[in-house]
C-alpha cells in the first residue's frame, strides 16, 4: 500500500516566488494534516483536514500561506509571496479516523528560500 | 508554556544498555500518546502509542504513561547503534490533532 506522497522533494527557490506543495494522502484516510518542522521550533502543525473540510488551521503563520483539499485523493499547501524564514521541511500527514489518532507521515518536501 | 516538553539532548547511552526518554504535558485531557523516531534526513515514523496508565511493551520498546504526573516515557531495552536517532513524542490535543515535541536525540555507541 502506498504511502502519503509528497512533491516537490525538495525546492530552492527566490524570495517573492510563489511556492506550491502537494500532497497525495494515503487511500482511505479521511485526515490530512500539514505540518512544518524547523531546528528552532521543531513540528508545527499548520492546517488539517477532515473529508476534506478545514477543520483547523490556527497554525496557519500568516495570509501568505494558504491550503486546499479539492478532493480526498488531493491536498496543495501554497506560499505567496515566499520569503527565507519560511525555509523549512514541510510534512503532509494523514490518517483514518477508525485507527485512532494515529498519523502516518510523507517523505517531506525540503524547502529553502533564498 | 508548551505543550509537550521534551530534552533536547542527546542522550548517550553504550550499546546494549536501557535508553529512558521523558516527556510531559500539560494537557490533563489528553486521551492518546505516542512515540515517532525520526532518522536525519527522514520523516518521522511511528514506533509506539499508548491510551492507558501503565506500561506498554513492544518488542525492544515500552512506553509509561502515568496520566496523574502527566508524563509519558519510552524506554528501549538492548539499545543499538541503529536506535540513534531523534525520538518525537506527541500527545492528542483535539479530534485527530497531535501536538509533538522538540524531540529528544539518542546517540548509541558501539
């Protein structure tokens, strides 16, 4: 069975460019989350999902960041404009709601803006 | 005050011997912990969750949980050179949420 996919892997990009994540969770999953992780203030989650509904996305740093889930096979993290402190790894995650809050985690798509 | 506190470390232990991780929160309405290890470079995978006061084993692995103090641990018995790595603890906080830690970085030598 396949697991969260996550692209771009990584991503170098210029300060004031439009960044696009994205995200394929695991089938079946009704949760998706997005998460940030960074050195100084480890996993954060941003926003999550449920039937692809918003549920909370107080995590969320500013109006720059956005995220959708056009259907449950599909999810976009977007940053505009992108500036260096948002260099960071960016974990999609998903999980069921009949396994608890168990969560299985992408590969992580590595981000560095310069 | 966070939510979930961890040491950062790292955490030295020799191989072969017990490693002990720790971990507090400070939400007494959390129902459900869990460990993640996560390898340099790597995403975080799930090793453990525990939902019950008390101990939990898992091969090499036992998570504590001891809801009254509001910590959780995870010891690993017969510590590897490969067990080194950056262990997240994470405690539900709400529906499907999970709120983790810093991590705490385990070093196992040869």
């Amino acid at each position: 069975d396949a697991g969260v996919i996550q692209s771009p892997r990584h991503e170098v990009t210029e300060m004031g460019q439009e960044v696009t994540l994205r995200c394929k969770p695991i089938s079946g999953h009704d949760y998706l989350f997005w998460y940030r992780q960074t050195m100084m203030r480890g996993l954060e989650l941003l926003i999550y999902f449920n039937n692809n509904v918003p549920i909370d996305d107080s995590g969320m740093p500013e109006d720059r960041f956005s995220a959708k889930m056009p259907n449950a096979s599909f999810s976009t993290l977007k940053i505009q404009p992108s500036e260096p402190r948002d260099s960071a790894v960016y974990f999609c995650a998903s999980g069921r709601t009949s396994s608890g809050n168990t969560i299985y985690f992408g590969e992580g798509s590595w981000l560095t803006v310069v | 005050q966070k939510e979930v506190e961890q040491n950062s470390g790292p955490l030295s232990v020799p191989e072969g011997a017990i490693a002990s991780l720790n971990c507090t929160y400070s939400d007494r309405g959390s129902q459900s912990f869990f460990w993640y290890r996560q390898y340099s470079g790597k995403s975080p995978e799930l090793i453990m969750f525990i939902y019950s006061n008390g101990d939990k084993e898992d091969g090499r692995f036992t998570a504590q949980l001891n809801k009254a103090s509001q910590y959780v641990s995870l010891l690993i018995r017969d510590s590897q050179p490969s067990d080194s790595a950056t262990y997240l603890c994470a405690v539900n906080g709400g529906f499907q949420k999970l709120v983790f830690g810093t991590g705490t970085r385990l070093l196992v030598s040869p």
